[in-house]
C-alpha cells in the first residue's frame, strides 16, 4: 500500500486538512468556526409543525431554519413491518423530541433529523435505541465479520441498553480496543441523557467532535505514515485527544515548524484552486467539464489534444480510462455529492466499456463515502449516487455570481442594449410628461450606443420626440443599467 500523510492547517478562523497519497492531494475539507458543520449534532427540539401530506415535519432546534424530520427517520417507526403509523399519529405540533442531525443546511433546505440517535467512537458506532450487534459491510471478509461479530457480543453487556456496529476502522481492533470504545461511548449517552433532562428545547445536547478531531477517528489507517499539525496549542491538544479516545494515532502525530506555511509548501493551495475550476485538464490532453447543479453534477470527457499512437478508437479508451481515476479523485477532492451523471466519450466496443467501467468502480473503491454506480445506459452515460452529507468544497468557499446569477454567462452588450431602447419606450408611453431620458450603464453598453447603435437611439428619439442622454456608471456590470426620468 501506498504512504499517505495527513496535513492539518488550523487558523482561529477556519481548520483545512489535504489528504494526501504519495504526495498527490486526495481529499480536501474544510470547517470554519463561523459555519461550523452539524452533522452528528444531537438536539432537543420542538415540532413547529407536522406536515401529514409530505408524511414529514418541521422541528425548532434552535437553528436560523427549522429542521426537516421525515417519517421514515422516526426511530419508532422502524420496529413495524408493515402498516406504518402516519407521521400524524407519531409526534404533534409541540412535542418535545431529542433528533440527531444527519445531513447539514444544503442550499435553501433545512438541517435534516433522525430520532435515532447514533455515536460514532473510534472502532464503533453505539446505537442507544436498538439491540443488534452489526459490521460494516466494507469489511467483506466473512470470516473476519464473523470473528468481529463474536468477539463484540463477548463483550457487550446483556444487562445494559443499546447495540453496536463495527466500523470498518476497527479490521485489527484487540478486544481492548473495543471496551475502551464501548466504555466512552455509553458515557457519551449518558452525558446527553442528563444533560437533556435538564435543558429546555430548542437546545443542544451535544456537538460532534471539530474537523480536526474527526479526522484522528476517522481518517487515519494503518497506511498512514504522518499527521502533521501547524499550530502547536491545536497539536496539543490533539495530542491529549489522541491519547484518550484513539491511542494507535498519537505516534503519528508531528508539529510542522517549517517557516514556509506547511499548505504552501506542499502546493495545496493550488489544488484548491484547481479543484474550484469547471475544466480539469488530464496528462494525455484530454480534460474533463464538470458541472454542479442543484439537481445534480454532470462530468464530460474530451479527448481535446490527445492523440493516439494507433487508432481513434485506441485513443478514446485511453482516454476514458484516464478520466475514470481523475473523476473518482476530483469527486472526492471537490466533496460532490446526489446524483452524478459522467458522460465518457462514446466507445463501440463492448469490451472497452466493461473494461472503463470496472477501472472506474476500482477507482471509486478507495472513497470512504457511500456510492451506487450503475452500468452504461443506452445514452452512453454513467448514472451514479454519491452520499451528500455536508456541502461540496465549492459551496463553502464559493458563492453565487451576483452579475450571472450563477448561469455561467454574461447576457451580451447589444442584447442590452435593445432591453434599454424597449425600457425607454415603455416609460415614454407611461410617463409622458417626462422632458429627458437619460441612461446610466456600463461603459461597454455606453460605447456600443455611440458608436453602432447611435443610429438606433436616434430613431427611438424622434419617434417619442424627448431626448435621449448617456451616462457611464464604472461600478455597474454588464447587464446593469437604469433609465431616469428628467
């Protein structure tokens, strides 16, 4: 197995972490203190109002936007087989529920809530409400899912509540390992327990562990060789968090005192920004296009300047192949999630296909995320899903373009014009009283009326017999303008 180094860049403002692989940026995330992720946060809420035609509710924990509750989320729910209570007969408009955030505020839509509450610990997730003991279907091996399976109900007291699942982390877990888990888990539960008795909804009960902490429990493996700290408060304090709750990490752990900022050093920054960009260029010439919506992602593959040295069908399986590792690295780079549709670039041969869609589900396998991939459709696309928990590394950097409203592009000189000349003509017939009109636009817009288009607003002046001045507004875009009544 390839190295893999970890590197940790905490500021009092924001925490960013590269993941990288034999010096090649993996992963990115990010977590600023201003907009701190909620994901695993438990609450005490209140129903602000049940919603019996989407079989959801809305729940006031706390937050700007009340949280989304669907029916299917409701732990009590899940003990029926069939015959499924309506949300209206479960909870009623202010009740009371302790719920789990389990996808964050993503564009115009709420937190959402599950009343099943689930605690991730190092090796284990403990699951008050329930009973089973389970294994992450990542580990594939049956004999070791047995051996897990076993050793942990060996463990497990009879006597008290709550099931466990296995985490794919916990593969060479010593049975130590796992009653220290098990031990710092039921604590946790009972902390929120007490602490929910005594508090008043909306309330938090408690918060999920930082970026930085989260990545100690659930980032490191076996394979990785470093993790490297650039703040040395925030390096010992991970360093007594490690000893506590994962205890095989904190020999990894490494104070970066490097003059050059560690980010620097190792060209992360430029990843981010390349990571941000619409076009990801590939090393045979190809590139990739890819596009985030609300509804979802669309990737293409181009050949661009690849060329191959034998034929054009050779050169577009190359191609393919190539592009089939960049998009499972920028899916994970980028935090992509919903509904991804890649068009590969059209290949006849079967067997080229099955052999690009197989490297592409390899390439996929190393995410930690959960995915479905589907086969090629008739179309030639790839239909997949990818887990969206939190927002993708563009929203959380980026913002919507306040001049393109996010389209991507700019409404053109002249077709502004021609608003402006129809916006005139309006207010002449509504406001004919009026002595002048005057324009207050771009200087592009201003430029092409005295130039090309003089003649147009010249026709447009005698025919509403007022004239017609320009002004230029140097902080107004392109498709910003306004016509005044003098």
């Amino acid at each position: 197995m390839s190295a893999e180094d970890i590197l940790i860049n905490i500021t009092p403002q924001e925490t960013r972490v590269a993941v990288l692989l034999t010096g090649v940026v993996q992963e990115l995330h990010v977590e600023r203190t201003a907009t701190r992720g909620l994901v695993g946060n438990v609450y005490v809420g209140r129903v602000a109002r049940v919603l019996p035609g989407m079989q959801s509710a809305f729940i006031d924990i706390g937050l700007e936007r009340a949280a989304f509750l669907h029916v299917a989320d409701i732990w009590e729910t899940r003990q029926y087989v069939s015959d499924k209570p309506p949300i209206e007969r479960l909870i009623h408009e202010g009740d009371a529920l302790v719920v789990q955030v389990i996808k964050d505020a993503i564009g115009t839509k709420g937190a959402r809530l599950s009343t099943q509450i689930s605690l991730a610990g190092r090796n284990l997730v403990f699951l008050p409400q329930e009973s089973h003991i389970g294994v992450s279907q990542r580990i594939e091996d049956e004999t070791e899912r047995a051996q897990l399976r076993e050793l942990l109900t060996r463990l497990v007291s009879a006597d008290e509540p709550g099931g466990f699942i296995v985490r794919t982390s916990a593969e060479d877990a010593s049975a130590g390992d796992l009653s220290n888990d098990i031990e710092y888990l039921r604590k946790r539960w009972a902390q929120i327990r007490s602490t929910g008795t005594q508090s008043t909804p909306p309330a938090l009960l408690y918060q999920e562990l930082s970026l930085a902490q989260r990545v100690l429990r659930d980032l490191v493996t076996e394979q990785t060789e470093s993790v490297q700290i650039d703040s040395r408060e925030n390096f010992c304090a991970l360093q007594s968090f490690a000893a506590q709750f994962v205890p095989g990490v904190e020999s990894k752990l490494l104070h970066y005192t490097g003059e050059r900022p560690l980010f620097d050093l190792h060209l992360i920054d430029e990843e981010i920004e390349k990571a941000l960009a619409r076009r990801v260029d590939l090393k045979s010439g190809g590139y990739l296009v890819i596009d985030q919506t609300e509804a979802m992602t669309t990737v293409d593959v181009n050949t661009g300047a690849f060329v191959g040295t034998r034929n054009f069908d050779d050169t577009i399986f190359k191609t393919n192949l190539e592009a089939a590792h960049a998009i499972a690295r920028q899916l994970r780079l980028r935090n992509l999630g919903g509904i991804i549709v890649v068009d590969f670039i059209d290949m006849g041969n079967s067997a080229h296909r099955d052999a690009v869609l197989s490297e592409f589900r390899r390439a996929l396998a190393r995410d930690r995320t959960r995915m479905t991939v589907s086969e090629f459709t008739q179309l030639g696309l790839v239909e997949m899903t990818r887990k969206r928990t939190r927002e993708s590394l563009a929203h959380v950097l980026c913002e919507p373009c306040p001049v393109c409203s996010s389209r991507g592009e700019l409404k053109t000189a002249r077709t502004v014009c021609y608003e402006i000349l129809r916006e005139i003509l309006r207010e002449a017939r509504q406001f004919g009283d009026a002595r002048e009109f005057r324009i207050l636009g771009s200087q592009k817009v201003i430029d092409l009326f005295l130039e090309e288009e003089s003649q147009s607003l010249a026709m447009l002046s005698d025919f509403i017999g007022k004239p017609i001045s320009m002004q230029v507004e140097t902080l107004y875009h392109q498709e910003q303008y306004d016509v005044v009544l003098i």
